[in-house]
C-alpha cells in the first residue's frame, strides 16, 4: 500500500530494466466470419455516420504517487478517428481519451507537466519518469457476432514509460471492454454507449492496475515493443 511521503524527503524515482521475468497479460482475440462481418455492415449502415461517445468519467479515487511526471500525448492520440468506409461509419475517440487520461494522471501523480515532445528540449531535467499513452487497436462486435443483443467494444491501449531523460525502458499493454444492448433501430447509439464503458473500464484498470506497475516496475522490455504495435 502507498504511504504518504509528503513529511518526509522523497527519494527521486529510479526506471531500471525490467525484471527478468516481467508480468505478461494476454487478451483474447475476436474474428468474425464474412457473414458476421455482412450482417455488421447491415446493421451500422442504417445509422451510419458520426457516433457519439461521453467523455463523462468518474475520477479515480487514488493516494498520489510523490513523483514528478512528464505526460506525452500524441498528434495520433488526441486526434485519433476510426473509419468504416463499408458502414459509412466514423468514430471519434482523440477528444474523449485525451479528457480521460489528463484526468488519470493528474490524479495518480504529486505533479504532473504536459509535454509537447519526446525530444529531450521539452523535457524537465527534474522529472522522475515520462508517461505515453498510445491505442493501438480499436475493435467492436456486432450483435449478430456476440449472439447477444449486445454491442462488444475493445480498446488496446499502451502506456510506454520513459526514464526523465526520454529513454523507454519498458511499456504496459492492456485491453478494455465494454458493452451495451440494442434496441431496434439504435446501433449507432448503442455502440457509442459501448465505446464509453470500454473507457471507463480503461480508467478502472489504470487507476487499480498501473499504480502497481510503477511501484514494482512491472513494465513490459522495449525489445517486445514491436510485437505489440
């Protein structure tokens, strides 16, 4: 359990190499067939165009980590839309995530500053470590696919960490998920409701998950980093 260290001198944080056998996470992988994928297409394509995601998050509820954090969020990130041309479908996620993980940040560290760029100008020689976030994958199944009357959403996130001087030295993969039923003639709603529990359940996993991570340096090596885009 994290203890207060505001009394006391705060030891500046140390990024060492991974250990030697780093906690490894697997996630379950979905395909559809091309029938599941026509029927997809169906569906959406009725209630194509823009979908609509909240960006209404509860906070975590967290004690601080006495460490002084770079946060790196990217053009790609804050800007990120998926498409699908077949459903005449667009979903933009860039705005709701970026809410999402400033607030997570802020709430996880004592301090916290927003950097521009990885390039070693931008970095504060009095920074403890630097955070990237990065979605790799996002990936939704129709009802037809589920055999539920349910919209399925994953979000595969990265969070690379960097020593203060912008060298990674290792990363946390994890997916979230959410869901939401269907009602006749409301794909496109539900699937918007569906994303927007897939990210609230992304804030749950870091708020409960990724402050362990720091703590007993349970990141991913970079060599394996590649594997994983």
């Amino acid at each position: 359990m994290y203890h207060d260290h505001r009394d006391k001198p705060v030891t500046r944080f140390q990024l060492s190499q991974p250990p030697a056998h780093p906690v490894s996470r697997s996630s379950a992988r979905t395909s559809a067939s091309l029938i599941g994928a026509l029927w997809t297409v169906l569906l959406l394509t009725g209630c194509g165009g823009n979908i609509v995601v909240s960006n209404d998050y509860p906070l975590p509820v967290i004690d601080p980590l006495p460490y002084h954090a770079g946060i790196y969020l990217s053009p790609e990130f804050r800007n990120y839309v998926y498409e699908n041309d077949e459903a005449k479908l667009k979903l933009s996620l860039g705005g709701q995530q970026t809410a999402l993980f400033e607030q997570i940040f802020s709430a996880m560290f004592e301090q916290v500053t927003t950097l521009n760029s990885l390039s070693e100008a931008d970095l504060d020689p009095e920074l403890d470590l630097v955070i990237e976030p990065a979605l790799s994958e996002y990936a939704f199944l129709a009802p037809t696919e589920t055999a539920t009357r349910f919209y399925a959403v994953s979000l595969k996130y990265q969070i690379r960490l960097y020593s203060g001087s912008g060298k990674l030295v290792g990363y946390w993969p994890f997916v979230a998920y959410g869901k939401d039923r269907k009602s006749f003639g409301s794909g496109k709603r539900a699937l918007g409701d569906a994303t927007t529990s897939a990210m609230r359940d992304a804030a749950a996993a870091m708020s409960s998950q990724f402050h362990d991570v720091v703590i007993k340096e349970q990141w991913r090596s970079p060599e394996d980093l590649n594997g994983e885009i």
